[in-house]
C-alpha cells in the first residue's frame, strides 16, 4: 500500500507561510480521533503523491514514525497558480462504512451498446449519458460506499 510521510503542524504557523516554504497543509480526521490533526507534507512528495493518486484512494500516513491507515477524502487545487493547497484525510477503522468517491474507467466503451437509460448492476446503478461510441476509454465518477474490514 501508498505511505504518505507527514508531519504534525506547528497551529501557530500560518498555511500562507508554510506553503511559501514548499510544504503542503492537511488534516487527518477520523470517527475514533478525539480531535482532528493538524499536518504538514513536503510539497514536491505530496505532487507527486497526488500525481499517481486521487480522492477516494487508501494511503498509510507516516506521522513522525506512527503509520495511520487513511482514505483521501479532498484535495484543494489552486488552478491559477497551479499550486496543491491542502489535503484532507479521514481515518479508518475496521468496519465502518465511508462514503468516497472514486474514479471509474471505462475502457472499449466502443464495443458496447451504451443507452442513456440507467443500467442496473449487482450493485449501484450508473448513468453514462457522457460518453460516446466512438471514444474508447472515458472516466466516469462514483459516489460508492465501502466497508473497510
């Protein structure tokens, strides 16, 4: 599995002064943490994490030497400076049930006959009113739960 390395944030540094630093800021946040937790990632290893990574991906965080099973639950973009702001994280335990959003590809959507009407799986139901016959993969978005055992 993805570790993340991390450390804990000093709460009276300002984000604005850390980001100029070359660190991103984050949260970890969780059903059985008494309060959330302030972090801090270097900024070239969090791009890099968020390159091969999105929202909706399990991740150990390394906080100062202790491993925390987490699940990326936001990521903040600044587009017009193209500069990573924050990310969000939520704690797992075992056997609770998280809401996420994952990302879904559909490869050789070409070879099958896709209809706007909702197509009814085992599981969730998707409606891919976005894709085309002629394109030959497509991603698609999935508001899922799961149960992490």
């Amino acid at each position: 599995m993805i570790t993340l390395k991390a450390e804990k944030r000093n709460p009276n540094v300002k984000a604005k002064k850390l980001r100029r630093e070359g660190y991103v800021t984050g949260i970890l946040s969780g059903k059985e943490m008494k309060e959330p937790v302030a972090l801090q990632f270097d900024g070239a290893e969090a791009a890099k994490f968020i390159k091969a990574n999105k929202e909706g991906t399990q991740v150990y965080l390394d906080i100062e030497g202790k491993k925390v099973d987490a699940l990326v639950k936001n990521i903040d973009y600044n587009p017009i400076e193209k500069q990573l702001m924050a990310l969000d994280f939520q704690a797992l335990v075992a056997g609770e049930k998280v809401s996420t959003t994952v990302a879904v590809k559909l490869e050789h959507t070409d070879m099958v006959s896709l209809s706007r009407k909702w197509k009814r799986s085992t599981t969730k139901q998707i409606r891919p009113t976005f894709l085309t016959p002629s394109s030959s993969t497509s991603t698609a978005i999935l508001q899922t739960s799961v149960t992490f055992m």
